[in-house]
C-alpha cells in the first residue's frame, strides 16, 4: 500500500505541474509573478515562459495565397537588466517589385503585476505603439509594453502578412534568455514544397500530417499540416571569438523548393546552384550591367599603356578602380544605379563597383567572373537559394591561379579581401549559367613577426632596446582598418600600456597608407623598468619580455559556439640580449614543442646562450581558424600551456 500511496502522489504532482504550464494568452498565474528566478538559470534576467506561433496560408481571390504567420510570447522579468524586453520591434519587407507590401500588426498587449497579492492587469494603449521606415526595403513596428519592472509578467501577441510564398519568415526558438517552451505550427498547401532546416543543435520534436483543408479553391485541396516543439531551451549567450551568434541560433526555417499547381507546369526555386545562379545572371541589374563597356574605353587604354603582362594589367586595373570609386557603405549583388552612372559618379554600392573591375579585366584579355558572398554579418548560405546572399566580389584567373577582388574596400589588395568575407564558401558564376564553390577562408597564413634586441642594466633595474613589427596580409590588413584614422601620439600611449608600461620613443610606420601589397613595418626604441626582477644577486627574466602573455582568452567551463579566428596566423618572437657584465647564465627554460589534434594550432619555444648572448625564439601558429565547440577544452589548455611556458623564467646570475 505504501508504493502505491508513491504512485498516486508521483501522479496528481505530474498533472498539477501540467496544468500549471498554462500556454494560453491571458491566463498568467501568481505563481508565475511570484517567480524570483529562473529554475535553471539563476542568472537570467528574463525567460520567455512560451512562445507560440502557426503560419497559416489563406487564398484571397484576385491575389492568390497570403501567409498569415501569427505569434504569442508570455514573458517574464525576473532583473531590472532584464527590462528591456518591454520594448518589442518587427521588421518588416517593403521593397516587392510585384508584390504588396509585408504588414505588422501587434494586439493583446498587457503587462501583469502582483500587488498586494492580486494580479494587475495594465494594457498597451496607442502611444506604445508605432511604426516607421527603416530604408527603402524595411519598416518596422515597435511596441513598449506599460508598468513593467522586476517581477512583471508581459505578453503580446503580432500578425505578420505576406504574398511572398518562396521564404516563409524564419522561426526563433533560441534567445540570449531561456525559452521554456516554444510550439510552431504550420498548414500548407499541397501546392507548395518547402525545405525545412533545424539551426543550432537543440533537440526538436515534430510531426505532420495530411489533412483535408476547408478553404474554398480548386474545389478543395490537401494541406501538410506540421507541428514542432520542445522546452527547456537554454540561453544562447555571447562568447569571444565568434563569428556571427545567429549562424547558430536555434531556429526553423522553410524556404520555397517548388511550386505544383494544377493544371501549370512544376516550378522549381532552389534545387541546385547552377539553377539559383542562371536566375541570378538573367536579372538586368547583374548579367546585362556586367555586359556595358563603352563607359571605361578611354580609361582602360590609358591604364593598360604601360602594363607588359596579365598581372600587371590586373594590378594597374584593380588600383584604380580601387583610386576612382567610392564605396557609399550599400551592401548587395545587384546594381542600384548602374555602372555607367556610377563610374561617372565615381560611387556606387558593391555591385557597380566591382562589376566595373570585372568588365575591365575582362576587356583586358584577363579571365573574370562575378563570386557571389554572403558577408560574416549576414551569416552562412545553408542552401542553394538567391536570398543568403548580401555581397559581390571579383575573381580574375592568371595561370590556372584564381586571385579574389573587391575593390569597394580602400585597404584590399588582390588575393586580400575584407575580413567580413572571410565567411564559408562563395559562389563564382558564369555568364553561360555554370557555377562553382569558391573557399573564402585562405589557406595561407598572415605572419605577425616581432623582432627585440635589448640591453639589461642591472644597476637601475632598466633595460631598454629596440623593436620591429611586421605583418603580413590579413594582419596588416586589420592594423591599416583599425589604425588608419587613430591619431599616432594617442596610438603610442596606447602600445605603451599595452606593452605593461613600456616607454616609445622614435616610433616609425612604413607602409600604412600606401604600398598596401607589402607588409606594415612598426620600429620603435623603448626603455622599461619593470621587464625583469632582481632578487638578490639574480635576475629574473620571461622569455619574450613584454608580449609575454598572461591570462587565457578562453575562461569559461563551457563553450556553446564554434571558435572563430577569422583566418589563420603565424606570430614569430625574436628575442635578443647580451647577458650584462658580471652575470652569467644559470638556467634556461627547457624547449617546448605543443600541438593539438590535426595541427590545428602549434607552439615552439626555443632558446640558445652562446658567449653572453641569449636568443629566443617562440612560434605560434593557429593553422585552423575555425573549431568546434567540442574541441573547446583542448583550445583551452593549448593556451593555458602557452600561458605556463611563456612565464618561466630566464635566470642569470651574479659571477
């Protein structure tokens, strides 16, 4: 009797818990408002208790089918950090060519409170709710929420109407505060094929079925009517090194594969490449823009005057397309004005001006074609479709060799692209339809060397010497961005206290501004006070002075993202000093060789004391410059053994 007591009380516990997870709008409880924490997630400033959503398509006579996507969220705010969830915006497309505009429409607004132990209701009224255009392609609508503080209870519920059948609205089930549960729903007609793609790693469960529809056309039709859910959804929090958090929030997207209507012939969107990329061509603001010459005849002859070979007509060309036009900051692979009005402009977005290379270098007798790119901002191209894609740049082919191109960027070189690109694969397209993947993370790594030769006296406790920096490709691409427009004396002060309070003097930069196909070159003579100890008759010395590292980039017990590092890097130490008079060399760290798995990542720390001169040499290569999140703990202690052997000390001592 007592076991089944257990059971009976196991039982009722199970179906009032159930009950209690209300997922309706309007049935907050007190127990929710009484809720200080989240159960499993101490630190949340929110959570979202539900949300719900249904598509749903409606056939509207003279227009066809309209997507009708509906959600309802149920929030609550445990921390004053957590506020900011009152403020709620949709985006919205505006910029159709044959369609009508996307529309939002918010409704059943209403913040809960508890006070003196009864639930208050306070509801959205019309000043908290507006809408406005974001540019020419985008509104949104924005609503705050009235009375809310810590403790509050939110909820709302939008409408989001759309003709646009081929991308149906992409479902967020993953948040930078945890979803307890979440439900999506969608009826779609037999008419219309969708991938459906899971994002992120969080188990999903679905189910569907075909069903009869009660909508009045073609004497009736079949729907596929899906459903997907799942709880306990943690947060997804930012973390360093990555490249884009939303590559891998967990959301459901369904993208358009066909169209089957009766009595009309099959209508494929996104089957393969080679169909996404005929399509592509055939728009007049890509293939024919890329056609137009007669606009750069003159110029081009002018260029190509002096020019013996095909890569030197590549480099005179790309210099000055890269000189004479000016990025306006419009990101896209179409045309907006077009090239030969850009070129008289000297400005257009990435399309025009990279097109205008391109048709140079093809006037040029220099094989190019257009590459298709989906910048790190705007995420990873999941499948063959037309709408990933936010970015056009150039590939000219010499030698069998293919050299990528934007000249939109006024710090690139030819092979070199803006870092924002360094993002998964391209596609390089044909003018005859044909398409091919191109890798656009290179392969080659960018070096970073430094070059110390110094002098110890120890009789003040200062040592002081000289430095050289040099970097190569992608490193010097990114000190030219970050450090073109910083005024130099502020630049200085700030290696200064980077360097643990080094002082600069004499500081040259070469290659900065210009000459951006050789490598930036930093020299400077410094003077440090605190790069070594003293301890009695020793002298305590780390290996590299100060770039010696000492605290791991990677702190936290576990990793959710990948590890970005954008591409990969070489960074070389050179460290020279004679030993002073008086002194001679006790002991030296012993060599060390690191490397993980596959050589993703290495480290060398050599060193050599021959006649009073001591010389160090420590490498370190990340030759990977993306890993998984499974290969976090051994990325964690490749550093933290870097940290270790880069601390051990030099010691001399006094004869």
């Amino acid at each position: 009797m007592k076991f089944s007591s257990s059971v009976f009380i196991l039982f009722f516990l199970f179906i009032a818990k159930v009950q209690s997870q209300n997922y309706e709008l309007g049935k907050v409880t007190i127990a929710e408002l009484e809720e200080k924490a989240h159960p499993k997630d101490s630190s949340a400033p929110a959570a979202i208790l539900f949300k719900k959503g249904r598509t749903v398509f409606n056939y509207v006579v003279g227009k066809g089918f309209i997507v009708n996507n509906v959600y309802e969220f149920r929030i609550k705010i445990y921390k004053p950090e957590g506020l900011s969830w009152a403020n709620q915006k949709v985006s919205y497309y505006a910029g159709y060519e044959n369609l009508n505009d996307d529309s939002v429409n918010f409704s059943n607004a209403v913040t809960y409170n508890l006070e003196k132990g009864s639930i208050v209701k306070t509801k959205l009224n019309s000043e908290g709710s507006f809408k406005n255009k974001i540019n020419k392609y985008w509104n949104q609508a924005t609503i705050t929420l009235p009375n809310v503080k810590a403790g509050s209870v939110i909820e709302f519920k939008y409408v989001l109407k759309s003709e646009n059948v081929v991308r149906l609205p992409d479902f967020e089930i993953q948040y930078d505060v945890p979803v307890n549960f979440f439900e999506y729903k969608t009826e779609i007609p037999e008419f219309f094929i969708y991938k459906t793609l899971f994002v992120g790693k969080l188990k999903i469960e679905s189910k569907a079925d075909v069903v009869q529809s009660g909508q009045v056309y073609f004497n009736g039709y079949k729907q596929i009517n899906a459903a997907f859910t799942a709880s306990n959804i943690p947060a997804l929090k930012e973390e360093k090194f990555v490249d884009n958090i939303e590559n891998y929030r967990g959301a459901i997207r369904n993208e358009l594969e066909r169209k089957r209507f009766p009595d009309e012939p099959v209508v494929n969107y996104t089957t393969t490449w080679e169909e996404v990329a005929k399509n592509i061509y055939k728009s007049e603001s890509f293939g024919k823009e890329l056609k137009e010459k007669d606009y750069f005849a003159e110029d081009l002859k002018t260029i190509l005057h002096t020019t013996e070979n095909h890569q030197e007509k590549l480099d005179a060309i790309f210099k000055f397309v890269q000189n004479k036009m000016n990025w306006n900051k419009e990101k896209g692979y179409l045309t907006d004005k077009g090239v030969k009005k850009a070129y008289l402009a000297q400005t257009g977005n990435t399309a025009e001006i990279n097109f205008i290379l391109i048709s140079m270098l093809k006037s040029a007798g220099i094989a190019a074609n257009p590459v298709l790119v989906s910048t790190v901002e705007n995420g990873v191209p999941v499948f063959p479709n037309r709408t990933d894609f936010n970015y056009v740049i150039g590939s000219a082919e010499i030698d069998g060799k293919k050299i990528l191109l934007d000249a939109s960027n006024k710090f690139t070189t030819p092979g070199i692209l803006p870092l924002n690109l360094l993002n998964w694969k391209g596609r390089l397209i044909k003018e005859d339809g044909s398409s091919e993947e191109i890798e656009m993370i290179p392969s080659v790594p960018s070096k970073e060397i430094f070059t110390v030769i110094a002098e110890i006296n120890p009789e003040n406790k200062k040592m002081e010497g000289n430095v050289k920096v040099r970097k190569t490709d992608y490193s010097a691409l990114l000190f030219r961005e970050k450090n073109t427009g910083t005024n130099e004396e502020s630049y200085v002060e700030k290696l200064e206290n980077d360097l643990n309070k080094i002082e600069i003097n004499g500081y040259s930069i070469e290659n900065k501004k210009d000459n951006f196909s050789k490598s930036t070159l930093e020299s400077f003579d410094f003077t440090s006070y605190n790069s070594y100890d003293v301890i009695g008759e020793k002298i305590y010395i780390k290996p590299i002075l100060f770039y010696t590292d000492t605290t791991n980039p990677f702190k936290q017990e576990q990793r959710q993202l990948p590890v970005y590092f954008g591409y990969p890097v070489h960074q070389i130490y050179n460290v020279f000093y004679d030993v002073p008079q008086g002194y001679t060399v006790e002991s030296l760290p012993k060599p060390i060789k690191i490397s993980t798995e596959n050589n993703g990542t290495s480290y060398i720390m050599n060193m050599d004391a021959e006649e009073n001169r001591v010389q160090i040499k420590v490498g370190i290569q990340i030759n990977s410059p993306i890993f998984t999140a499974e290969e976090y703990d051994m990325l964690k202690e490749f550093f933290q053994k870097i940290i270790a052997s880069q601390n051990e000390k030099i010691v001399l001592k006094r004869i």
